[in-house]
C-alpha cells in the first residue's frame, strides 16, 4: 500500500480488517516500527475522532507527529500551474506538499467538500494535488467524496457484532439542519459491498448518491420498508448529487425507537458527532444496540493498520 485514499489501495481488504483487530488485542506490538518515523496530520477542517484516534495510532507505533490546521495557520494556496501569484495566494500547493514531505515520512490529509462545484469536488481537487507531488506515502483523513479510515472502522465494529456471514446493512439518510458532503455514505456503500454485504440505501427521491458508489446496492425509497430484517442501520446525512449540495428537510427520516423495531433487533451505527434527536433519538443513541462508542474506539485501530501496512511496505 502506498497510499491509503480508497477501497482501491488496499490489496486485501479482510487482511486489512483482522489487523485492526488483532491491533486492537494488543495496541503496542509493534511499538518500535515506526521508531524514527515522522507523520504530518494537516486539517483543513474541524476534527475530533479523526484528529486524535490517528495521533494515538502512531504513538502505538512509535511514530512522532506533527499536526497543523492548514486553514487557519498556514499561507493561503495557490492551485494553479503557471499562476502569476500577485494576488492573495502566498504559497504554492507544489512547494507546500514538497516542503511537508521533508519533514515528514508520511501525510495525511482533511479536506472537505466545498459542495458548489460537482466537478471540482469529485475530480479531489486538495487530494489529488497531495498525492501528485508528494514523494511520500498519502493517507486521506477524509476527502471531498470518501473517508475511508472511517469506512475501515465501520467494517471492523461490523465483523465484530455480525452473526452471519452476509449481513443485512441498511444506510438510511436522516435530516440535518445544514448541507453536509456525500464522504462518510459514499464511503459506507463502496467498503460495505466490497466486503460482500447485502446492502440497502433508504432515502427521499432527489437523494441518490452517485453511483460509482451505490452500484449493486438496493436503493429503496421507503424507509420503513428498507429496514424490514436489518442487521445493521447505519444513519447518515448527506446532500444532493444530482441537484449538487441541496438539501431536504423532512423530520420524518429521523431514527426512532419504533423504526428500529421493525429491524431484525438491528445494531445501530453513526460515525459521530450527531445531532441528537435531529439524525436519531437519545433513546436510539444510547441504546444497548448502539454501536457508535465502539465505531469511534475502532478509528484508532482502522488507522493503527493502515499506518502499519504503509510501514512495513516501505
């Protein structure tokens, strides 16, 4: 694995899974990996989980780190090539991510949807240009359209809890108060049907994710009905993609203690943080059948093997 940005980078993905798990056993076996290894964390947004569970990962692997909210505390960048920079832009994206890997032996990067221009969001504007000039390893941290370190968690706390081999996962959108990107659902839906799982996506009409990600999942647009025998209902906002960035204010879609009954006795899940009784109820969260503590646990250890697979292939 050089780089860990998609499903696509990783070679073996239950491989990828049992490590997490195995990491999660026993958090400081390979402590002296990464002894004299340096990881850059650069945030363009907000963070908790991701910011602190991958700062932790590479402590258990005896990794230094160094982090930076790009945002607020570094030059104002420039994309262009060619770009005569006498306007407001200070520094090139060229020279940062070329100065960045000199100091450090692998990135990672957040970055989010800016959610006006389709194109520019799903071409991974940010992303792409780490990736194009940096000589060291990249790990998305959460991009315009995917979190993969997030979907990695996900499927870790999911082979935990299943008791089937092919379970039933249900990924229900649920309103939100303002316009939030398609990254943690798009994710969700590619890593969950490359695992093999039988996958249901409910949402109202005008909400259909792309299908680079939905493809071979079962979209239905009654949310009672989508959780008929569910295993698992992972609930999630996200914005339009057709009508890009629109949003659907419908209360209905709220997760609630009547609708979790229609499942098969369903774990329920949600990557945090969440709008309480706005994506789901308290008494939803906080049921004995959530599994949003244990998802949250599980993103230093999703991170813990990524970082130590890029490791060991260096």
């Amino acid at each position: 694995m050089k780089n860990f940005t998609s499903l696509k980078d990783v070679d073996k993905l239950e491989k990828l899974i049992q490590s997490g798990l195995s990491l999660k056993e026993n958090p400081l076996e390979h402590i002296s990996l990464g002894k004299g290894k340096t990881l850059g964390l650069i945030f363009f947004n907000a963070s908790l989980r991701t910011r602190l569970s991958t700062q932790k990962a590479a402590q258990n692997l005896g990794m230094q780190t160094l982090v930076m909210n790009f945002d607020n505390d570094g030059w104002k960048l420039e994309f262009e090539d060619g770009a005569t920079m006498n306007g407001n832009t200070q520094e090139h994206i060229k020279d940062a991510v070329q100065v960045l890997g000199q100091y450090c032996d692998i990135i990672g990067i957040r970055s989010f949807a800016g959610l006006k221009n389709l194109k520019e969001d799903y071409q991974e504007k940010m992303l792409s240009h780490f990736i194009n000039e940096s000589k060291v390893p990249i790990v998305s941290l959460e991009s315009a359209i995917r979190h993969p370190l997030q979907s990695l968690a996900d499927l870790m706390t999911i082979n935990e809890f299943k008791e089937n081999e092919k379970p039933k996962v249900v990924l229900s959108w649920a309103p939100h108060p303002k316009a939030l990107p398609q990254a943690v659902a798009n994710s969700f839906a590619e890593w969950a049907l490359g695992a093999g799982f039988d996958l249901t996506i409910t949402h109202p009409k005008g909400l259909e994710l792309s299908k680079e990600f939905t493809t071979g999942a079962t979209i239905e647009y009654d949310q009672e009905k989508a959780l008929e025998d569910a295993d698992f209902v992972y609930v999630k906002n996200w914005s339009a993609f057709d009508n890009y960035g629109a949003i659907i204010q419908d209360d209905n879609w709220t997760m609630t203690e009547e609708k979790m009954e229609l499942t098969n006795n369903a774990s329920f899940m949600h990557c945090l943080p969440i709008r309480r009784n706005v994506v789901a109820t308290d008494e939803v969260i906080e049921n004995e059948k959530s599994l949003v503590l244990e998802q949250a646990n599980n993103r230093t250890y999703a991170a813990q093997a990524v970082l130590k697979t890029i490791l060991e292939n260096e």
